[in-house]
C-alpha cells in the first residue's frame, strides 16, 4: 500500500472516529432524549474505526472486526505498545454493540456505559499517541477535545 494512501485511509477512518464519537454524545445528551443502546454501538464504531485507523497508518489492512481484534493484538498488545487488556475490553465492548443492534429485549443503561467510558477514553488517547503524526493534527485535536467532551458528558 502506498504511504500517501494508506496514510489517507487512516485520516479517513479517524474521521470516522470522530463521527462516532459525536453521535455517541448525541445519544445521551441530544435534544431528542437519551438512547443508551445506539449510544454503545457508536462507541463500539468509534473504538473500531480508531483501531483500523492505528493498523492502516502501519500499511496493515484488516477485512472484518474479528481481524481488526486479532491484528491489534499481533502488532500493538503482544509488542506491549497497547496495554495487554485492550483487545478483550475492545470484545467486550463489541459484544455490547451487538446486544444494542441485535436484542432490542435487552437493556443497555447508563451504568453499561458508564462503565466503559474510563477505558474508552484511555484507549483512544493512547491510540492517538500511537497514530502521532500519521493523522493531521485537526484531526488528533478533533478526537481529543471529543474525548474530554464524552468524559464530562452526564450518563443519568
């Protein structure tokens, strides 16, 4: 993969990232009420765009979730440059966002949320110190500030 273009995909997907990001928020604190559920699959996107954005800027390309996880875990957990629970909170969180689009019978709450708001917040910082300047610095300070705006934002 040539750099200008897998350097474009990966600005692409932190865009992604970022869109995500803004409907999460959306989600729990719009105009329009709150929805939980669609509010922990846009986490899950956001988390995931994030991660094949870190993979693309290192001219890997994953072809489905289940590869994304995997090839997280063989360049960024097993060299310990992501910290060793980090592919299992991303499953998790997976798990959650297919709860929230396929089993509408099951609840998702502020408290499921809540709980994964610490380690999304880190994951994502982290995977920005990683992509570095492989991203437009617009980009990386949109992220950021969405970050900060997501952990002030109230879940009740």
């Amino acid at each position: 993969m040539d750099k200008a273009v897998r350097l474009q995909a990966a600005s692409d997907e932190v865009r992604a990232a970022i869109d995500c990001m803004i409907a999460a928020m959306n989600n729990v604190a719009g105009p329009y009420g709150k929805s939980y559920a669609r509010c922990m699959s846009d986490l899950y996107y956001a988390c995931y765009h994030l991660a094949k954005a870190l993979l693309l800027s290192r001219g890997i390309a994953a072809s489905s979730h289940e590869a994304v996880q995997t090839l997280l875990a063989m360049h960024f957990v097993k060299p310990a440059a992501l910290p060793q629970d980090t592919v299992g909170r991303l499953n998790d969180l997976m798990d959650k966002r297919h709860v929230a689009d396929y089993k509408p019978h099951i609840a998702i709450s502020s408290e499921d949320v809540a709980r994964f708001r610490p380690w999304i917040a880190g994951y994502m910082r982290e995977v920005l110190k990683l992509l570095g300047k492989t991203v437009p610095a617009e980009e990386a300070g949109a992220l950021q500030r969405a970050v900060k705006d997501f952990e002030k934002i109230g879940l009740e």
